[in-house]
C-alpha cells in the first residue's frame, strides 16, 4: 500500500498533538490545510495586450480570494456558508494555476484546453473581458466543467445559447443605465440626445440606455454614433447640444468621457444631466479634467462605500494582502474576487467538488456578494447562465465642501469624491441636479 505525504504528515502531526497537547492542537487546523492537497483553479487572464492593465487589477482580485480561503477557509461576508478550517472544503486549500492569454481570444482557447486537458484543474474561472469569454466558453463548455466569468458583460454570451454550465456574474450591459432614467425621469427630465462611439460595446449601451429612458417617458431628440478612434468630439457635442436636451450620454471608454467633458466645456453645453460611460468613474478621468468633473455622471459595477455584503471588510483586506486600497484599483479587482465568491459559495452549497452539483447551484441560487445581488437564468432556459439580478452603480462626481474633511472609504481625487446615487438603497449621496455648469 502506497501512503502519500500528505496523509503521512497528517498521521505524524496528530500524533504529536496526543502527546504534546491542546498547545499544539491550537495550530494544526491550518498546517493540515497546508499538508492537505490544493484544489486547482484555472484561468488566463489578460496580462498584456490591450486589457492588460484590467486583467492585471483581476488578477489581484483572484489572489486576495485565494489567500483569504487558505488563511480562513471563507470570504468576507460568507462565514454563514460554513467553513471548518482553513481551506476551501474538507481542510484543502486553494491554488490558482493562471496563464496570460495576452488579450487574444484564440490564445484564450488554447490555454483552458491546456488548463482542462493537461493540468486537469478542479475548477475554472473566466477570463478578462467579453471577447475572450465568448471565444472560451465553447471549451468549457464541452468539459462540462462549472466556471463563473466575472469579466464579461456582453449578454449575447448567453443569449439564446442554452449554456449549461458556465455562467455571468457581472451585470449586463442592458442594466448599466436603469439608474439615469429613474433619476432622470423623477427629476423631471423630458428629453435626451445620446452620442456614443460606433463600436460594440458602446453600441449595445447606447441601444439598452434608450430603451430605459423611453420606458420612462424621456423622448430621444438625437442617437447618432461618431466614428471609432476620434480626437476632436466638439463637432459631435455640439450637434447634441444645439437641441438642448436635458440629458446628454453616453460616449465609449476613458479617452472619449475626457474629450467630450473638455468639449462640453469649451462650448459650454449645460444639459440638466451629463453623463459618460465607463471612463469617467475612473481618479485618472477626474485627474485629466479637474474642476469640470464636477456633477459629471457615470457608473461602476463596484465601489468602496456600497453597503453590499461583506465589501467594508474586503477593502480592508484588500489593502493587507495586495497592499493598494481597492479604491485606486478600481473595479476589476473586486469583480475577480467576487466570482471567486461565486464559486466559494457553490462548493460549500454542494459540499464536494462534484461538478454537476457545484454547476447546479451556481445556475440556482440566489445570494448577495461585494458586488450585490447574484441570479442567473435557470438551467434549460434558452438564456440559462444569464445574470438578472445585478445592475450597476449610477456614481457622481461631487465637490468636497470647503473645510470637511476627505471621506474616508470613498473614491476620492483632490477635492473631489464619487458618490453612489443609485440604487437608492446603496446611495451614500443624493445626486447633483441639475448639472452644476462649469466654474470657468
């Protein structure tokens, strides 16, 4: 009979607990966590490439999980799930085997048939962004192996494809801006000019904003794209603003709700409401704009100050092991870290690594992480794996007042902070309206 070292050393350490006692025995649930063998975690995340920077703040969301699980066998949070030990389930820890799938899709294919044939991993988490998760999840598919991707929005992922085993734990793109028309509409706002960049993303964003403010009665005056890759978006705001709509959105990514910020000034376009997408959240967008973000809206799928279950611990924790507030890394670090959450509460829920019964869970229930409530079209549905119950933060940019001291666990940039001003369970400020104007 072949004994392994592990049960080898676990034979000699509670053998030295009898003899030593209760002294000893305060410390061996976690050496035999160590002893015990790792449970295998996949992914590839984008470590270079054009999403290196986001898949790199992932990449610090799956490591603070992974340390977190071994040192305490749970999550912030989730030590309601059941925990024994250190170590994800039955005393065993957690080891993450990541490669750099550099941006690129087809590379991304490659790695999780490396990572699910070669490795032979336990279980699998997605990668970074939505283009890689459309091209992997056919892989995983097909190994009927559970995963949970937190790094891809797109609903056509799952839309009319009857997944079966991989599922979406971010928000979709259809309920990034439910926030701006409830608030647009109570406040009063008639009408509404969107301008967005002629690219996927921003495309499916501007389609899902206007359907939500129509639904609340805001006419759309103009929907116009401008091209990809622009420099100049006066000539695009300028036609927005000739209408005087009191609402102007939507843009595309960080460059652009810089541009159309620098642009709305110079031409001083003041609608009631002014928002821009994705970029705008970030300290680096208020950096390179300064005073004019003032009253600026956007969103994130997470922020520091949201009341969501466990998320004050995990900024605290966050900061201990990765050694950055999770506030200057933005959102990508808490989305790694929350479908590692995911994943944490399925395996507890089906108390083994079977995949089909951790598969079942992750397709059945209903749970609340840092990032907020999770729920997923069933199994068998013709949309199953899609998430339904998340939607994003409607954040605004808000001056300090002259003399208050700097909020503490808030994203803050020189005298200004990001407040959450929707969902309204969730607001830590209520929003600037109507939009300020601009100081010079």
């Amino acid at each position: 009979m072949t004994i392994r070292r592990a049960d080898f050393v676990l034979v000699l350490m509670l053998a030295v607990a009898i003899i030593f006692g209760g002294s000893f025995i305060d410390t061996i649930d976690l050496a035999i966590c160590e002893a015990a063998d790792p449970i295998k975690i996949g992914a590839s995340l984008s470590l270079t490439g054009k999403y290196a920077w986001t898949g790199k703040r992932m990449y610090e969301g799956y490591t603070c999980w992974e340390k977190l699980i071994n040192e305490k066998g749970y999550s912030p949070g989730l030590k309601k799930y059941g925990h024994s030990e250190p170590g994800l389930i039955n005393g065993r820890p957690v080891k993450f085997i990541i490669y750099d799938d550099k941006s690129n899709p087809a590379t991304g294919v490659k790695l999780y048939q490396k990572l699910l044939t070669s490795d032979r991993v336990d279980l699998v988490m997605g990668p970074y962004s939505s283009a890689v998760t459309k091209a992997v999840s056919p892989v995983i598919e097909r190994a009927q192996m559970p995963a949970v991707t937190c790094g891809g929005s797109d609903p056509g992922i799952w839309r009319g494809r009857s997944l079966k085993w991989v599922v979406q734990g971010l928000q979709t793109t259809d309920e990034y801006t439910p926030g701006l028309a409830e608030i647009g509409a109570a406040k009063g706002a008639k009408t509404a000019a969107i301008i967005f960049e002629d690219s996927s993303f921003p495309i499916a964003l501007a389609n899902s904003t206007k359907k939500h403010l129509e639904n609340k009665g805001i006419k759309i005056v103009l929907f116009e794209a401008y091209p990809k890759g622009i420099s100049d978006w006066t000539p695009i705001l300028r036609k927005a603003w000739a209408l005087k709509p009191d609402i102007i959105g939507i843009g595309a990514y960080e460059p652009d709700a810089i541009g159309l910020t620098k642009a709305a000034q110079a031409i001083k376009a003041t609608p009631k409401i002014m928002y821009w997408t994705v970029g705008a959240y970030s300290p680096h967008y208020v950096e390179s704009v300064g005073d004019a973000c003032n009253g600026i809206m956007s969103e994130v799928l997470w922020d520091p100050s949201a009341n969501t279950n466990g998320n004050k611990e995990f900024t605290k924790e966050f900061e201990r092991i990765i050694g950055i507030p999770p506030a200057m890394q933005l959102q990508h670090a808490a989305m790694g870290f929350f479908g590692c959450q995911l994943m944490e509460i399925a395996v507890k829920k089906a108390g083994s690594l079977d995949k089909k019964a951790i598969r079942d869970h992750l397709f059945s229930m209903e749970v609340e992480t840092i990032l907020g409530p999770y729920k997923v079209e069933p199994l068998g549905s013709k949309n199953a794996g899609l998430q339904v119950a998340a939607k994003a933060f409607l954040v605004q940019w808000q001056k300090i007042p002259s003399g208050a001291p700097k909020p503490v666990g808030k994203a803050v940039v020189g005298n200004y902070v990001r407040e959450i001003i929707w969902p309204f369970k969730f607001k830590s400020a209520d929003p600037i309206y109507p939009f300020p104007g601009w100081s010079k």
